[in-house]
C-alpha cells in the first residue's frame, strides 16, 4: 500500500518553550488586553501546537493540545487536532478516540472524517475509510485533501480508473497540484501506463522545484518518493525490455 497524504511533519526539534513562556511573550508583542486574552491564547497555542506538530515535536504539541481540551472540553477541533498527532506519533487508539470524540462533538466537522479515514486505510480497512472520506467531501466537495486519499484508497483497491477521475476532480481546485500528479502518475504506473506516469512524475517534480513552499521537509520528501518512484519504473522498462527485445 503507498503512502497517504497525511499532514506530513518535519524532523525533531530541541528547542522547546513552556507554556507560560509562549503566552507572555506573544502577550507583550501583541499588547491585547485582559478582556480578550483568555481567546486569543487558545488561538495562539492551537497553533503553535500544530507548529511543534509539524516540526517533530509530538509530545509537546500533544501537551498543548490537551491544556485546550482541558481548558474547552467541548471544542471539537482540538480533539481533531490531538488525534491528528497523536496519529503521526504512532499512538492509533488515542487518535481514534480523540477522532470519535471529535464527532459526537461537531457532526458536520469534515476535518475529522478525512483524519479518521486516514486511519481505516492505514489499518487496511479501506472500505471502511471510503465511507468516512465520502462524508468528508458531503460536507465540504471543495476539500483537496480527502479527494487525494480517496482516489488513493482507490488505487489499492485496483479501482484505478476511479482513482484516475478522483484526481482530475482534486486538479480543478488549483490546490496541492504537485502531490496530485505525483500520486496520479503513480496510479498511472501500477495501472501499467507507463508514459503518463512519466508525464505524470516530470510534472510534479517541475511543480515542486519551482513552487515556493514553507514546507520544505515535506516537499523534499515527496520528491524523494517520486525519485524512487521513477527509478522503480525505469528498472521495470529496462527488465521489460531485456526479457522482451524487440
């Protein structure tokens, strides 16, 4: 099974701040007062939280995320949140409680069905996975992420005609073009469409050198996957054409 277009995270960071620290520092350079703090200090530690998240740094952005849960128990994008890191560190059942959870709270929250998907295609549930990334686009049809990882769960399926529309349906949101054609030509490539995978790989390859991106550790990984992808494919027309000369 090829990977998921799971919120991708950086390596591992040391330098770590305490809460308190986070919150009087953005507290002197913003000057807000004490009437609106109190929101804005959720806000701001959501997403310094998702920051830590994305550089490695799981267990502090979990300890984050847990003080806003503790703090609003019933807001339904901080367990989504949570069990979205709790995921990329390997701890599945606490993602899928914070995910279930996630639901009872906001119903209509597509966010956590995607996320929850994630985790039935990780686990090889794939049935189970379309399903909730159905209900993602339900609620939100503009939502690129759950197109991309629908038409992958697709793909395992051997539905590749299927996986094929999914994507042109991504492409017409101008959004993650780059992780679109990546995964397109792959679905090409297993599909044994050798030329539009190429086509498929050159693209995305393109679009990633030339896009300016604040995510470089993901970027650079998704390049290195379609390197691989590539060489894996140039072997197979090289064995092809040794076992099959014309």
């Amino acid at each position: 099974m090829d990977h998921y277009s799971f919120l991708a995270f950086g390596t591992q960071q040391n330098n770590l701040y305490s809460t308190d620290k986070i919150n009087t520092a953005y507290m002197q350079q913003t000057g807000v007062k004490d009437s609106n703090k109190s929101s804005l200090e959720k806000s701001y530690l959501r997403s310094y939280a998702l920051k830590l998240a994305y550089k490695g740094d799981y267990t502090e952005a979990i300890t984050l995320l847990s003080q806003l849960i503790d703090s609003h128990p019933q807001n339904a994008v901080d367990y989504n949140n949570r069990g979205l890191v709790y995921f990329q560190s390997g701890e599945s059942q606490k993602a899928l409680r914070d995910y279930n959870t996630a639901m009872q709270l906001n119903p209509k929250l597509a966010s956590v069905y995607n996320n929850r998907a994630n985790y039935y295609a990780a686990c090889g549930e794939l049935a189970a996975a379309l399903v909730d990334y159905d209900q993602a686009l339900d609620l939100n049809p503009r939502y690129v992420r759950a197109w991309i990882n629908r038409a992958i769960t697709l793909r395992d399926l051997g539905q590749y005609k299927d996986a094929i529309d999914n994507f042109e349906v991504s492409l017409l949101f101008g959004q993650l073009e780059g992780n679109i054609w990546a995964e397109r030509g792959r679905t090409y490539h297993l599909w044994g469409d050798w030329n539009c995978a190429i086509a498929d790989y050159y693209r995305a390859l393109t679009h990633l050198i030339s896009q300016d991106t604040n995510e470089e550790v993901s970027s650079d990984r998704l390049r290195l996957q379609i390197e691989n992808w590539l060489d894996e494919l140039m072997f197979s027309q090289k064995t092809d054409w040794y076992t099959n000369p014309k």
